[in-house]
C-alpha cells in the first residue's frame, strides 16, 4: 500500500527523535489526534494538518497568470510532507527534540483547535456560532484563517475571542458578497483570504480587530448598494441562507431561541423560500405592463419570506389577503404582515423601537409595498452584520 501524505509526514517527524521513549509517545500522540480527527470524517486528518501549515507557514500563493508557479500556500494543500522535509530548518526542525516538540505543542494544539472548530461547523457552540453559519455555506477557506491568528502561548480566553473575532469578520465578508451578487466559491476566494491569513498571523486579539475591521471597513459595497436583491437561478442556496440569518436574528433579538438550524435543515421538514406575490402576473396587470418586469419584482428579498414546505403547498397560490391569516403561524418577520404581530408581543416591539427598525403591518401586498420590504430588510441586514460587532468582542 502506498503511503499518505500525512503518513509521509508522520515519519518524517517521528523518524527523526532519537529518545525512543519519546519516539512512542509522540507515535502515540500522533495516531490519538488523527483517530479522533477521522472520527469526525474521511481526510479529516490530512485537512487539519493543510488547515495549520498553511495558517502559520505559507507565504506564497499561486499568482494569478497562465504558467504561474505553485508557492506554499498551493504545495501545502497537496505536497505537505514534501514541503515540511524542504523547509525544515526554516520552521525550526534541527534536532531531536525540536522534532518531539513540533508533535507534542505545535501538532497537538493546532490539530486540536482545527477539531474543535469542525465540531462547531457541524452544530452551533456557543461563541462560535458563526462557524456554524460559514460551514453552511461550504466556505472551507475559513478554517486556515481561523487558525492563522492563534499562538500555542495564547490562553483559553485569548483563543475563544481569537476565534470569535475571525469568524464574525468571515460571516459578515460573506454576506456583504452574497447581497452584491458575487462569488463566495474558492477559486475566487482563495488568493484574497490567503492575503488576510497572512496579514494575521499570530497577531494579538486588539491587532487583530483592528486589521478585520478595516478590511470591512475598506470594502466598498454594503447592503443599501444593492437596493435590488433578487432570487434568480444560480442563487436559490444563497438567498435562503441570508433569510435564515435575517429570520433568525430578528427573533433571537425579540427573545426567542434561535430556530437557524431548522431553517436550514435538509428532508421532508425542511423550510423553502416562500413568495408572497403567488406567480400570477395578471393579478397585478395595474402595476406591471410585462410578466418579465411582474418576476423581477416577485423574485425581490422584500417579497420572500422562509416557510415550511408544506405551508408553500397549501398556500403558496392563494391571493395576498388570502395568506395573510395563515402568516400569523409563521416566524416573527412572517407575521409581521399582519397588523395582531404587533399586539401583546412585547419583546418583539421593543427590538423595533430601540433598532428603529421600519416593521409595519399591510392589509394589501403591491409593488410599494415590496419597496417597503426591501428597505426592512436591508436594515435588518446592516443590523445583524454590522462590523462593530468586531469591536464589541475586543
């Protein structure tokens, strides 16, 4: 059997202790780590190690041009165990015990935080609840970063907001590019976050807050530039996971728990995009002269909401004032169609006022109405991702 990368590297490092009690205790540490990492999934193992070299070690990446060299950051994702025997001396393996170290502190610890953000990735950890949000949407490119700023010195305490500052800063980076239409998808991620990986690196928690929110803050498209957001065809995933958060934390700011995982979740249960305008355009001949301009307006984010798949079933093509009822068994941003959302819900209105947030009741649905919408929802979205909330975690 030909032999892994990560068991290439495995003995490299461990071939080249000495002590043999030291040799079968970093042996040991080695196979305990990795088993609890393939635990979690297939490549687990050799993805956590890509994840803490290329955090703490590459320098170079691909450049952007036909013929271009790999630099680290493209060998790290595949040669790893080439690249660490090349640049040995260089990340300080000389002798023995340089080599039981590098297993014992840097393996062992960068290898346990990769773990224990992959945990969070498959289900919300309090503090690192937007890991959770980033790993819905495939964005893998996270873990390097995460891992970037993190020191095997750094008390809990230091991590936990290390962690915490990078994956709001992701979470908020994301968002921004999903409302203006652009690509989250690694090729076009990958050169711009190796970038940011390199700008962190190890760097204190008020460094890092101070790098993060000026790169937000040097961005230049928010949400109010795109006052235009729509479902089309290639962005079904992406808009229901912005009214996921949205759902989620106009709720959770109005003292419920948070239903986002549910939202989210896949089967017979699952949650589907709901328009409030049904697919007639005839209905709405007064206000639209084509069907093209009638779908633009219907496939607007002022226009949708997220429900159960079987209320879109039994409701979905019935006129607004018909529906209107039945929104009143739905989440908080659903019932704020109808005027009794605003009676006897106390936590509910005092979000409103104290966000000024533009909640208002309509006993009819047209075309001013999902204007309206659109500027609520650009609110509540420059509300949950507003990137002070980097400052707030210093």
């Amino acid at each position: 059997m030909s032999l892994s990368p990560i068991d290439m590297l495995k003995g490299f490092l461990v071939a080249n202790i000495t002590d043999e009690d030291k040799k079968a205790l970093a042996n040991n540490m080695w196979r305990t780590r990795t088993n609890a990492l393939l635990e979690l999934g297939k490549e687990e193992d050799s993805d956590a190690v890509k994840a803490w070299l290329r955090s703490q070690y590459a320098k170079s990446i691909r450049e952007r041009k036909k013929g271009a060299t790999p630099g680290d950051f493209d060998r790290l994702g595949t040669q790893f165990h080439r690249w660490v025997r090349e640049n040995d001396k260089e990340i300080g393996l000389k002798k023995s015990d340089n080599f039981f170290n590098y297993i014992e502190k840097d393996f062992q610890f960068y290898t346990q935080q990769y773990l224990r953000l992959r945990r969070a990735a498959q289900d919300l950890v309090l503090g690192l609840e937007e890991v959770f949000y980033n790993a819905k949407l495939e964005f893998t490119l996270q873990y390097p970063l995460l891992l970037a700023p993190l020191s095997p010195d750094d008390k809990e305490e230091a991590l936990a907001t290390k962690l915490h500052v990078v994956a709001t800063y992701i979470d908020i980076m994301l968002a921004r590019r999903l409302w203006n239409f652009h690509s989250i998808a690694y090729s076009n991620m990958q050169y711009a976050m190796f970038l940011v990986m390199k700008e962190i690196r190890r760097k204190p928690v008020s460094e890092l807050v101070a790098i993060l929110s000026k790169k937000l803050a040097d961005e230049t498209e928010s949400f109010a530039d795109n006052p235009r957001l729509r479902l089309h065809q290639q962005n079904n995933y992406a808009v229901h996971w912005l009214l996921a958060r949205l759902t989620d934390s106009v709720e959770v700011s109005s003292g419920l728990p948070s239903h986002f995982k549910e939202y989210m979740a896949e089967g017979k249960e699952r949650y589907e995009i709901e328009h409030i305008w049904a697919n007639h355009p005839e209905w709405h001949a007064d206000e639209f002269g084509h069907a093209a301009d009638f779908a633009e307006y219907r496939n607007r984010i002022g226009g949708l909401l997220l429900l159960p798949k079987q209320f879109n079933a039994s409701y979905g093509d019935l006129p607004y004032k018909e529906k209107l009822p039945h929104y009143l068994k739905g989440n908080i941003l659903t019932q704020s169609l109808h005027k009794d959302a605003y009676e006897r819900n106390p936590e509910f209105l005092r979000f409103r006022d104290r966000e000024n947030v533009p909640f208002e009741p309509y006993e009819d649905f047209k075309k001013a109405e999902i204007d309206k919408r659109q500027i609520l929802y650009i609110k509540l979205a420059e509300i949950l991702w507003n990137p002070n909330r980097l400052t707030v975690l210093e």
